[in-house]
C-alpha cells in the first residue's frame, strides 16, 4: 500500500528537474548502508517523496525509492574507468614534463555504447552504420548491433565530445593520453620495448572486438587496453606544434583544423604509427572508419 502512494508523486516534476542520477546514487549508498542525510531527505521530499524522513528510509530500504529513480537515470554503461596518478614522465622525449592525476577508460568506446547515446539523445547514428552493421530480432524486428563490441568509428571530434559530454567525462587531452599509454618511464609502446605483433590489431582489413584474444597482454602498465592499434583515438589536444620552451609544462596550441590523434589503427603496416609518442592529425569533421575514441575524466 505504501509503494502505491509513491508511485503516484509527481513524475512531471522530475522530467523537468532533468537529470536525477546523482541523486540516484545516494539513495543506492542509503540503501547500502549508507547514512540519510537531512539534505538527502529534502531533494526527495522536492520530487513529490513523503514528507516524513522515517517514511523515505522505509521506501529507500524497500527499493520503492530506487527503483521510481532508476527510471529516470541515463542509461548505465560500464566505461570501467581507471586511475592514472599524476606526476612527472617523458613525454615526447622530454624528460620532466609534468601531468595531474586522471581517468581513462579501460577500453576504446563500442558500437553498443554509442548505440545507447543516439538511441538516449537522438543523436545521429555512424554513416558508417548500413544494413551490413544492423540484425533484426525474430519477434520484434527491433534493430541491434552485430558487432557490439567493435570500437565505434564513423565518429567526428564533435561526436566524440557529445558522447563524452553525455557520460559526464570528457576526452583525454594529448598528455593524458601520451601518460596513459607510455607509463611514468615514457615507454615505446604500452607494453613496453619490444613491439609483439600478436598484441595488437594492425596490418588487418578491419577493426577487432575489445575483448578479443590477446587484448590483455597488450595492455599498460595500469590496464589500459587497445592504445596501439584497431583504431586511431581523438584527444581533445590541437594537432599544431607543441611548445617546449617550458619542458615541464608545455604549451599546446589552443586552436587549429586538426585534432591530434594517438595510436595507430587496423591497416596500418609501419611500426613507428604505433609507438606511444606518435601523433598524427585528422581533421575536426571527419568522419572515416578507423577513427573512434576513449573517455577520461579528472581524478
């Protein structure tokens, strides 16, 4: 009888209120355990929750609370996020060059995430996205993607940053990403000295999935996996000449046509594309099918 009279708050106040996960996730930390602040209490009882604090525990612990919420988050994707500490590395063979603490993906960003952001957003599909990418279920005819776990590609800097706008990260600039994959010791490639030819996706006809045989090994020093090869990631750093007349701090340039790039991608055959320090620039509205991307946010 109590989870009807939730039911019945008013749901206009939320849609208009916007996004609610933040809230979302305090009230899963109560459920959990967690304490039931007073401030807690007043963002419920302003989306229509009962009035008494006694009653929004009982709903909390009952799941009533969670689950009226969860249907108004954004949809969940894992980007499996990983720390990377800051400090001082070798970034284009500059010793010293300093970095703050970040997150990056584990992973580059799938087909079946990015199919979440259009399919949430409205947001226009890959051109690269024809019948030859789409199966239709047997009882509904709804449309999926077959290659799910298929680095997205087809997608511009400016559809990389709406995605990881969406997610509430960001890109990776050009350092963070130099830092992710080359660890403190600035190494030629992710995994270290030695380029192995099993480890990556290159000389190939198309792209690989991300969790393929093989993706682990190749992976940093931290864990992140897929930074040389399958396909080209935007960073959200200028392609235009880096200045080092401050070694420890330099200066990247703050506008230009093309987007830096990092990490080689599927058809390459020139080793030197995939080392960690190799940039490469591609312009800000292209939209080809060995480009895709990675998220990151501050730690």
């Amino acid at each position: 009888m109590f989870s009807k009279k939730i039911i019945s708050f008013n749901l206009s106040v939320v849609v208009e209120r916007g996004d609610v996960d933040e809230l979302y996730n305090k009230v899963v930390s109560v459920q959990n355990g967690g304490e039931l602040t007073d401030e807690l209490v007043d963002a419920l009882k302003s989306f229509g929750f009962p009035v008494v604090k006694s009653r929004i525990s009982q709903a909390i612990q009952s799941g009533g609370i969670p689950s009226i919420l969860l249907r108004f988050c954004r949809p969940r994707i894992d980007l499996n996020m990983i720390n990377i500490p800051g400090g001082e590395f070798i970034f284009q063979n500059v010793e010293g060059v300093r970095v703050n603490g970040f997150r990056v993906s584990r992973d580059l960003i799938t087909n079946a995430q990015y199919k979440v952001f259009c399919d949430s957003t409205g947001y226009q599909l890959p051109a690269f996205w024809d019948d030859r990418l789409f199966g239709f279920e047997a009882e509904d005819e709804t449309r999926r993607v077959v290659g799910h776990y298929l680095p997205v590609v087809g997608v511009s800097f400016y559809d990389a940053q709406e995605f990881a706008k969406w997610t509430g990260k960001r890109l990776l600039t050009e350092l963070e990403w130099e830092r992710a994959a080359a660890g403190p010791m600035g190494s030629f490639f992710p995994w270290g000295t030695l380029f192995v030819d099993d480890w990556i996706v290159f000389k190939d006809s198309h792209t690989r999935p991300i969790n393929r045989n093989g993706v682990e090994m190749g992976k940093s020093v931290e864990g992140v996996r897929d930074l040389a090869g399958n396909v080209w990631e935007w960073t959200r750093s200028f392609y235009e000449r880096i200045d080092f007349s401050m070694p420890r701090d330099p200066i990247f340039a703050t506008e230009g046509e093309s987007i830096s790039c990092r990490g080689g991608a599927y058809w390459i055959h020139n080793l030197d594309y995939f080392k960690c320090s190799h940039r490469h620039g591609i312009s800000k509205n292209i939209r080809d099918n060995s480009t895709g991307f990675r998220v990151g946010d501050d730690l």
